[in-house]
C-alpha cells in the first residue's frame, strides 16, 4: 500500500541524515541500500507479479471477416507470479552500439516500412525475441526478459539454488541478432553465446556486459555491433562467490572442453589414416567429420544431431518432413561470387529464428525429429546428379527396410539396392531418389564411412552391422564430444515454438493483393475483370487435398471437387485450372512467379466472351511461423469455335 508514499518518506529522512554534514552526493546505490535497510524492497519485490501477454495471436473468437481489417481484441493480460522459491536471472538488453554498417541509413519516416533487428534467445528450453527494432547505427534494444534458472521439466525440481550449484550450470544464453529487410527476407547477423554466470560474483546481484557480436560464415572475426547487457539475479543471493572461484571455474571448463576435443580429433585422424588404407580411391569420397557452424567453429558433425520432441506441434514424422520442408531453402553463397559455395551448418537456434537455411540445417532438424519420433534415422551426406554434394535423412526399419527423405521436399524413396554381380537379364528395380553417391552416414551416437568397393548408392547395401560394408567410429569417443554426457561448446537445442500466423486472416490478405495484382495486370492489357466469388470458393477442397497429399502421401477428395466444378460450369463452357505452392507470404512475388508459367498466364490473361476468373489462397501454418501457401487461378468462359 502507498509504495511511493513511504519511499518518498524514506529517501527525505536518508536525506536528511545523509547530507547535513558536508552535502556529499547520494548515488542511486545509497538509496536503494537506504531502501533496502528499511525492507520495503522485499516488501514490493513479494508483491510484485509479472505480467504475460497470452494473447499474442491476436485470437479472435468470432468468424474471421474477409476484409483487410482485423478485429482484434484487447489483450487479455494473464498474471504470473514469480514462484520466490526459485531462482530467476533478469536479462535486459538496453540498446546498442557501434553497427557501422547501418551509419549512413536515414531515419525511418513515421509510417515507412524499413528494415529491422531482431534478437532472439534460448536458455534452458526457454525461447524468447525482442520487439523488432529499426536497423540503425545504434538500434534502440529495450526489452527485459525473466529467464528461469531451475527448471523442473529438466529435472531441477523446485529447490531454491545456491550459487554454488548455479556455478555448476553451464548453459550458456545463445543469442541470436536477425535482420529483417522491407521485403521480409532474413538474414543472420550475429551468433553469440553469453556466459551469465559472472553475475555470481558481483556484490548486489546486477552486473552490466557490453558484448560485441561477431559476423557470422566468413566475417566470422569481423565485428559488427556491440549490445548493452544488464544481468540480475532474483532473489538476491546471500552469499556471491569470489571473481577468483568463478574464473576458475570457467578456466577449467574451457580446458576440460579442449582436452576431450583435442583427444576426438586425434582419434578422428587415426580413423581416416585407417580409412584411406583399405582403399587409396576413399580420398575422394564424401567423408564428413567435422563442419563448421554459423560462427567458424569447427564442430564435430555428431553434435549437429540430437532426438528432437515436437511436443503437440507435430503429430507424426511424416508431418515433421513436411514442416523441415516448408522452412526457406538458402545457399549459403560467397562474397564475390565465382559460383562457390560457403561451408556453414547453422545451429538450430539460428536456422529456427532465420526460418530458412542450406540443405544441411533441413537434413540435421528432420534427422533429429525422426529420431525424437523413435524411428533410427541418420544424415547421409554424400552428391546427387551432377556431382553435387548433397545431405539428406536415412531411415532404417527394424525389418531392414531403408527408406530415403528428401528434407527439402518431404518426399520419400524406398531404397532397393541393385545386385551389380547379376546376369544382365535380371530385372533390377530403377531408382526414383535423385541420389548418386553417398560418402558417409551419422547420427547423434554413430558415424559410419562408407566402405563399399563404390559408393553408388544404387548398389549401396546399408547393413550398418557389416564392418567390411561400413567402418565404425569408436561410439565412446563421439559421445565424449556430443551431448549429453559433455560439458562441451555445443549448445543445448531450443524447443519449437508454435506458429503465430492467424491461417484465416494470412490466406484472406493474399488474396485480396492477389485480385488488385491480377485486375491491375488486365487492365495493362486492355481487359476488364469479373471474379466469380462461388467458383473461388469451389477451389478450396482442391487446395486443402493437394497439401493433404504433401503430408500424407493420401490422395482424398478430388471426385467431390471435380463434381462441384462441373455443376458450376455451365454447357458450352471452358474451366481451366492452375494451382501453385509456396512457402512464402509475400503476394507480389507469387504473382511474379506465377506469370512465367505459360499455363496461369494463359488463365490471368485469359480472353473471351463471358470470362469470369476466380483465385483461391489457402495458407497452412506450421510450427516456427513457416506456411505452405497454395494458391489456385480459375477462369472459365465460353467457347467461341
């Protein structure tokens, strides 16, 4: 009650005391201990309840309207208590400095689109971002984020912590810094990890980082911008440790890291000296020990893998392959071109947060939710036509069955292999996968070279048993490297969040640009425009069949959609249909990509007596924020013969 009240009432009398003597200057420290003294900090801090913003889909309870305005309701604000029993870590991010490559752009005029950062985090299965922010010299970063330190889903129960055992917890806050351009294409800034620990060894609990961001794939030691960082525990620790206790700590961390990592890639050397003699022709193939992440670091390609747990998000692994395909597909190219490709696996946090990456980020996630599923999935990294290297997820059933997913398309190959020592009159299967070789096959706990006289995956036969077929590395040893079981420099994985695309309102407000797009494109062309809202509406069973059969592989529903349209089209009428997929948002660029196909142009640009066109949008949210978007022009007319 009456908080300002009393600690007006508090600093007057510190004042009083305080200053008579010689008027020296009060720092806000002396009021707070002032405060503190009095206890009517712990008197607030036990009233104090954080409050949570639940709505933030912008749920809407009634029927979505089919305008550009949205109706949303006033956010319902759900309290949460913070538990007193549990230790908190308070982080604030409070702005930043020194983005030089943003010091020429001009400030933003009210109401321009420009182009924004965002910083995302994870720390022990916790995931939050900051509100986007303008991209500027110094972006105005000001958010606060409460991150729980014991967690009872990873077994901490709810014991209050000393910092002793907070010591022990080597988490560290993976920072991940986005920006967003005025199309809505990301990209990666920064990658950062944050050791949080320090603040165990600051007096009052508050210690104040400057951390500067490094630039990711080649730039990776090149500076790109400093974030202001403010950490503080709560409840306050009784007892902080010494600077001493805790360096030490990180020292022997640090060395105990790099004596097993040392000790990996002696062994890794032995392994391949062992590897290239059963066959000299083994140099050339596709054997991948280690890769480097989005920060250069050489990381033993194991690490990249861990069973994944989709939660409710994703109810099978066929679903799980649909969703790894909907995330952008983006090579990671070099600057100055010369066609080369740059080496970069992503860590999840950065794949997830830039909702797109190169075939390597698809293959490591769809290979981690299989093996959360339970089924024994690997990554094969090997090439397809041409030579191309290529990663892509293996999956053995407990029959011997091998069947080959595509992580780029969610599509599925059966793999039987060819007999190369049958007479030529035996019939062998033909493949259907676009495969060529394949180098090496690994997961989280197993990695096995191919040593097979050729690496053809046609005649490849993967009993991962047979030692002479494929050469093990020591399970021991990967696993001293790769969690668990290490206190290692590989971070933990981030849950998957769920999407925050409102399908309804996503879908309408495409195809409300897509009919300005479309009527804007005719009348260019000297041809008016009559939508026929029914047979759009007909287009939607086709739409919802085609991404049923995407996730499923199950055709259903077609002879339903083909009896409507029949119904809707009259005698000595035309129908002509187009649909297309993507797995973007952006309606102009949909549509640009739809005029290159001779068949929708035909139909966009269609002439005639009694022509009436239709256009259909179905979006398809996935967890992340990734969408398959299906999109369908119609038109029909009258044949004029």
């Amino acid at each position: 009650m009456d908080v300002h009240g009393r600690i007006r009432e508090v600093l007057a009398e510190t004042i009083r005391e305080e200053l008579a003597p010689e008027h020296q200057q009060l720092s806000t420290e002396d009021l707070i201990k002032a405060l503190r003294q009095r206890g009517i900090i712990d008197d607030v801090m036990k009233e104090l309840t954080f409050v949570t913003d639940v709505n933030e889909k912008e749920k809407t309870l009634s029927p979505k309207p089919s305008t550009r305005i949205v109706d949303r309701e006033p956010p319902a604000l759900k309290r949460t208590n913070i538990d007193p029993t549990r230790r908190y870590l308070y982080l604030q991010v409070l702005g930043g400095k020194a983005f030089l490559e943003h010091l020429q752009e001009p400030e933003p005029l009210p109401g321009q689109t420009c182009s924004t950062f965002t910083l995302c985090l994870h720390f022990r299965n916790q995931r939050f971002r900051t509100k986007p922010v303008p991209c500027a010299c110094e972006p105005d970063f000001h958010d606060g984020f409460l991150l729980e330190v014991h967690k009872e889903s990873l077994g901490d129960g709810s014991k209050m912590v000393d910092a002793t055992t907070m010591l022990s917890i080597c988490d560290p806050v993976h920072m991940v810094l986005i920006k967003t351009d005025t199309f809505g294409e990301t990209t990666l800034v920064a990658s950062y990890f944050l050791e949080w620990r320090s603040v165990l060894a600051v007096e009052n609990g508050i210690t104040n980082v400057a951390v500067e961001l490094l630039g990711v794939g080649t730039e990776s030691k090149v500076p790109v911008g400093v974030l202001n960082i403010r950490l503080e525990l709560y409840p306050q620790l009784n007892k902080t440790l010494s600077p001493e206790v805790t360096n030490t700590q990180f020292a022997l961390e640090r060395q105990k890291t790099a004596e097993k990592e040392r000790l990996f890639l002696v062994y890794a050397k032995q392994w391949w000296r062992e590897y290239l003699q059963i066959r000299p022709t083994h140099n050339v193939r596709l054997v991948k020990i280690f890769a480097q992440d989005e920060n250069g670091v050489n990381r033993p390609v194991c690490s990249y893998i861990r069973p994944l747990r989709a939660g409710r998000l994703l109810d099978t692994p066929r679903q799980a392959a649909r969703f790894v395909s909907v995330l952008g597909y983006e090579r990671a190219l070099l600057i100055g071109g010369g066609g080369g490709k740059q080496e970069q696996w992503c860590t999840l946090l950065a794949f997830l947060s830039r909702n797109k990456g190169d075939c390597e980020d698809h293959a490591n996630l769809l290979c981690s939710l299989l093996l959360g599923f339970g089924l024994e999935a690997f990554v094969c990294v090997g090439t397809k036509a041409k030579g191309v290297p290529h990663t892509w997820v293996m999956t053995c059933g407990t029959d011997g069955t091998i069947t080959f997913w595509e992580s780029l398309t969610g599509h599925r190959y059966i793999h039987i292999p060819v007999n190369p020592d049958a007479t030529p009159l035996v019939e062998q299967a033909k493949a259907l996968h676009p495969y060529r070789t394949v180098g090496c096959i690994f997961n989280h706990q197993k990695f096995l070279g191919n040593c097979q006289p050729s690496d053809a995956v046609e005649v490849c036969v993967f009993d991962l048993h047979d030692e002479s077929k494929w050469k093990p590395m020591s399970e021991e040893a990967i696993k001293s490297v790769c969690p668990p079981g290490t206190t290692s420099s590989v971070p933990p994985f981030p849950p998957l969040c769920a999407s925050t695309v409102d399908a309804a309102v996503a879908s309408n407000e495409i195809e409300l640009q897509l009919r300005i797009l479309v009527s804007e494109h005719r009348k260019d062309l000297g041809l008016s425009t009559v939508w026929d809202d029914h047979l759009s509406y007909l287009l939607s069973p086709a739409l919802a069949a085609y991404e049923l059969e995407r996730t499923t592989g199950i055709s259903a529903g077609n002879e339903e959609f083909q009896d409507a349209v029949r119904r809707a089209v009259p005698d000595g009428h035309t129908f002509k249909g187009f649909p297309i997929h993507f797995v973007y948002r952006n309606a102009r660029r949909a549509f640009a990509t739809c005029l290159r196909s001779p068949f929708c142009e035909e139909i966009i640009c269609c002439r005639g007596d009694q022509v009436r066109l239709a256009v259909r949008v179905r979006v398809f949210p996935y967890p992340e924020s990734a969408c398959a978007v299906w999109i369908m022009f119609a038109c029909k007319y009258r044949s004029v013969l």
